[in-house]
C-alpha cells in the first residue's frame, strides 16, 4: 500500500499541557530508567513518558532476558552505579543469583574465566522496575506515545507532545532526554541523524513442555539461522516494523515446526510484545565514538563499558556523545547516543544503556539547577557527582 502524495489539512487546535518537569524521559527501557532515577536522586522534578505498558524495552518486553557483562572479561568490573543496582534488581523477584566469584569480590581467577552477567525472569524485572522507579519519586505516563516537540524561539524544547488515551497532550520540561532507543526527539529537534535498515528478524521467545510441565526459557533460532540475502527492516519506518513482527512470528513458527515441538507437547508461552530491533536510529554530533577508541581516555567520561562479544576492550563514554550541535537542552541515552555503527552494537546493549542513561540523568539536573545549557556543564562538576553515585570513571 502507498499513499504518497496524498495528505489531509487538520484544524489547529490547542493541545492541554498535563504536566510541568524539570526533566522530561522518553523512553522507559534500560536507559530512560537509569537516566529518570539518576536525575530524581540529584533532587528535580522528573516525568518519564512510556509508550507501552510496562518499563525495561527490549530487556523485558522483547524477552532479551541476559543482562550482559559488567566487566572486562579479564576479572575488573567496569560498570558499577545504576548499572550494576539495575542488574541485581532483575533477581529481586524472580530466579537467578549472582555469578559467586562476583557476589563475594575475592576469588579474581575464577572472575578472570567468568563475567560478571545474569539471566533474569522478564516478568519479575518489570515489576522490580517499576517499584524502584516509583521509590525514586519519577512521575511515571504509560500508553504515552511521543509524537513531536515544541520549541520556544531560541530554539529550546519546553514541550514534548505526546498521544495517549486522553488524547494528544503535552508536557513542559527543562531538560528532554531522547532515550527513545529510535532517536525519535532528536529527530523532531532537527538534530543530525544517522538511520541502519539493517535489523533481521529475530525470535527470543519462552516456552512451556506440557509432557513434564516445565517451563523452556529461551529459544533463539537468530542470526546463524537466516539465509544469506534474508529480508532486512528499518525501525523508523511503520511498513518495516510491521513486516519484521510478521517475519519474527512467523520464523517462530518454522522453528516449532521444524524441531517438532508441537507434536512432542513444547508450546510457544510468552512472545516479545516489542519488535526486537537492534539498531534502528541515533545520533551523529561532532563526535562519535569508536570500536577503535577501547582503553582511550577522554576529559569527560561519564562512565565505561567492556565488550559483551569479547573479553579486553574497555570503551570510556565521553560526555559530548550524548548531546548533538542544534538543541541546548537535548540528551540522549541508550543506543541513541552518537557513536559509529561499528561501536553501535556495544552501546546498545543493557549494561551500555544503563552506563550512558545514568550520565544523561545526572548531566540533565545539573544544567536544570545551574540553569545553563547541556554543553556548557563542566567535566569535573558532572564526573564528581557520577562518582557519587558510584559510577567507575578510571580504566583500569
């Protein structure tokens, strides 16, 4: 179906504003729950604005249930603060338990030949989630869909607009925080953009043997599974969304069938109720971060991440990747940020979106309370707070 070309006149209209935040948070997975909380702690107003019905994105409702490494694979912890409260809040309700040489700190071979990572319950996690979110006082708007922004005239964004049940309405804010996962606001803000169309169809899904009444965890028939040449999507385009769920469901399916595992009584139980892209949309500003800037330090670092695929590299995130060149008071966090596509597939993962969410959260309440511009915040002042709150800053 095409309808290019054609198009309505609305009315204008006048659209109620529901809210007034020093912060407002799009997004409510791995980053936009680091960066609410980060930003609540520093002691502002925070409104975090969720399109689905529950927090955690792709970790939770896209089943993507390992929660990857917070080390280096060579025995040093690289991610602590939020990212390492987050991880363990996942086992809070749900099975799993820490790695034992991670739990105690003292046996460093056995951290040398095991990362610090967990398996996690998706449903346990969310409602983990959504306590700890509540606790930290962040103003929660689930079935609130972002659909555009409103700038005043020096070119800063006080509204977010968003769609929900009560129709389309607004909320005023100090500092935005695209952490979208799509870079939706920083698209809308007419910030620089970089757009991938190179997802592939994927089918993390749970379930149920209904022989001996225990539950499968995880069945992944992914990459390797695909034949060469195989359909690929974009995330920013409705038609490639809707086909990739199809696709997904629909390679499912041939999995259950191939393997025979409705006949032996395996039953499909929880699917992802989120498509599970990978790279979709992020930003380009004057700098991005590289595959090949491991162990390079930078002035302002606001956290580190290792390499979920390989144990060695240890990336320093720099503070200038989280806001672009256009809007002065727009961060990003998550797999929004601006790197390159090579560095894109270690920025996007859970441990990364936590890492860049917590630096974006603090970052958004000290240009609130010093009524400045994003890019004016100094270095020392943010690190000093980050450290704080326990963030790992030092390569080691």
């Amino acid at each position: 179906m095409t309808t290019s070309g054609l198009y309505i006149e609305e009315n204008r209209r006048k659209t109620p504003v529901v809210g007034e935040y020093d912060v407002a948070v799009i997004g409510g997975g791995i980053a936009g729950v680091a960066a609410s909380v980060a930003a609540a702690r520093e002691g502002v107003s925070v409104c975090l604005i969720e399109k689905e019905n529950a927090l955690g994105g792709l970790a939770t409702l896209g089943l993507v249930v390992i929660y990857l490494p917070l080390c280096d694979g060579r025995g040093h912890q690289v991610i602590a603060g939020l990212g390492e409260e987050l991880l363990k809040l996942s086992l809070r309700y749900g099975p799993g338990e820490l790695p034992s040489c991670w739990a105690d700190r003292k046996d460093m071979e056995k951290r040398k030949r095991q990362r610090y990572r967990v398996t996690f319950n998706p449903a346990s996690f969310i409602l983990s989630i959504e306590e700890f979110i509540l606790k930290n006082g962040v103003e929660l708007m689930y079935d609130s869909r972002f659909c555009d922004i409103h700038m005043d005239a020096s070119d800063r964004i006080d509204t977010v607009i968003i769609e929900n049940k009560s129709g389309r309405c607004s909320v005023r804010c100090t500092v935005a925080i695209d952490a979208s996962g799509d870079a939706d606001v920083a698209y809308k803000a007419g910030e620089k953009t970089v757009s991938l169309n190179t997802n592939r169809r994927s089918a993390w899904f749970f379930s149920y043997d209904g022989k001996d009444k225990r539950l499968h965890p995880l069945h992944d028939p992914l990459y390797s599974d695909l034949p060469e040449g195989a359909e690929t999507f974009a995330g920013d385009n409705w038609m490639d969304v809707t086909r990739m769920n199809i696709e997904s469901r629909r390679m499912i399916l041939h999995k259950l069938k191939e393997d025979d595992s409705l006949e032996k009584g395996l039953y499909p139980l929880m699917l992802p109720s989120i498509p599970q892209l990978r790279m979709t949309r992020r930003l380009r500003s004057k700098f991005e971060l590289d595959e090949g800037d491991s162990f390079k330090p930078f002035p302002d670092t606001v956290g580190l991440t290792g390499d979920w695929r390989r144990a060695g590299p240890v990336f320093a995130v720099p503070y200038r990747c989280l806001f672009g060149t256009r809007v002065s008071n727009l961060l990003t966090a998550g797999r929004c940020i601006s790197v390159t596509n090579a560095m894109w597939d270690i920025a996007r993962a859970i441990p990364a979106c936590a890492v860049s969410g917590q630096g974006a959260g603090v970052a958004s309440a000290v240009a609130v309370q010093k009524g400045i511009s994003v890019g004016d915040i100094e270095s020392a002042e943010l690190q000093k707070k980050l450290r704080k709150q326990g963030v790992i800053l030092d390569i080691p």
